[in-house]
C-alpha cells in the first residue's frame, strides 16, 4: 500500500467502506500491539483487534468517520464523538504502516481539528498509551496537552489521556 500518487483527499466513509477502514486500522495498531507486547489474551480490546461490529456500531451511533485516499484507496482513517460540552474524542487515528512518516498523520489531524471547530466544538480529547512516548510526543508536537493518566487493572498499559483546546 505504498504511495500511489499525489492526489490525497479526506472524505467521509460511508457503510460500504467499513471493512476497509477496518483493514487500515488493524494493520496499523499492529504496530503498536507489537511495540507494547499486546495480545488478543492479554488486552483483547486493543484496537488492533477490532471486529468490524464495533466499527459499525460507532458508524450507527453517530461518529464522524473519515478516509484518507490516495485515488480511490483507502490508506488513512479517523472517527470523532461528540462527548458533550464543545468536546469531541479523536478515535482509531490510523495511517497505513507503509504510508507513514510522509505527513499524512498531521494531514489527519489538521483536518479533525477543522471539523471539530466546523460542528461547532472547541476540544478535542485523545486516549493513548502513556507508555508510547513517541506518539505522546507526536500528538504535543501537533498541539495536544498531557491532561493525566489511569492505571486500570484489565489493561496491560497505563492509559494516557491529551487534549487540544482551538483558540
């Protein structure tokens, strides 16, 4: 799934796209379950084991999902919830493993931002593992604050939490 050409669009998904959208996300959280030595018996909730009835619960239930296209490929994907208060959560960012470290992430995120302030809100707030200090440096890089963390007893991480306020 490398770069195929320079035409780059972010639209939102419809139904019919799910199981690709699924795709990209699972292929790039992988990375991540990898890094962290995470399982489907150890924290069988992480993203990178989704089951496309999740993501088509959160399609049903209102989230704002967005593909990343070069052409007519999917190869990027962002959902956002309105959690009240002017306050969106920024779910299952995800960029190809082979797409990445192009910009596309930041493309991504530039995006989420307008749309969040677009619908009307002014926060976005993000989960993380705290552990993962090289996303946690890549979302401060692109404006997010550290707001806290969580130790939760089912979960083989610290769980991290970040905002991004407009001005």
């Amino acid at each position: 799934m490398s770069k195929k050409s320079d035409k780059f669009t972010i639209k939102p998904i419809t139904e019919a796209q799910l199981p690709k959208c699924l795709e990209v996300i699972q292929k790039s959280f992988t990375t991540v379950a990898k890094d962290f030595g995470l399982t489907e018996q150890n924290f069988p909730k992480h993203t990178s084991f989704m089951k496309l009835e999740k993501l088509k619960y959160q399609f049903r239930n209102g989230y704002w999902m967005y593909g990343y296209y070069d052409g007519g490929i999917i190869f990027g994907f962002f959902s956002l919830n309105y959690k009240g208060n002017g306050a969106y959560e920024l779910n299952n960012l995800a960029v190809h493993p082979e797409n990445r470290h192009n910009g596309h992430g930041k493309k991504l995120i530039e995006f989420a931002k307008k749309k969040v302030v677009e619908l009307g809100g002014r926060i976005i707030e993000i989960s993380i593992i705290e552990e993962n200090k090289v996303l946690k440096n890549w979302y401060a890089e692109n404006g997010f604050i550290h707001t806290g963390t969580i130790k939760f007893s089912h979960q083989p991480f610290t769980a991290g939490y970040m905002k991004w306020e407009a001005k």
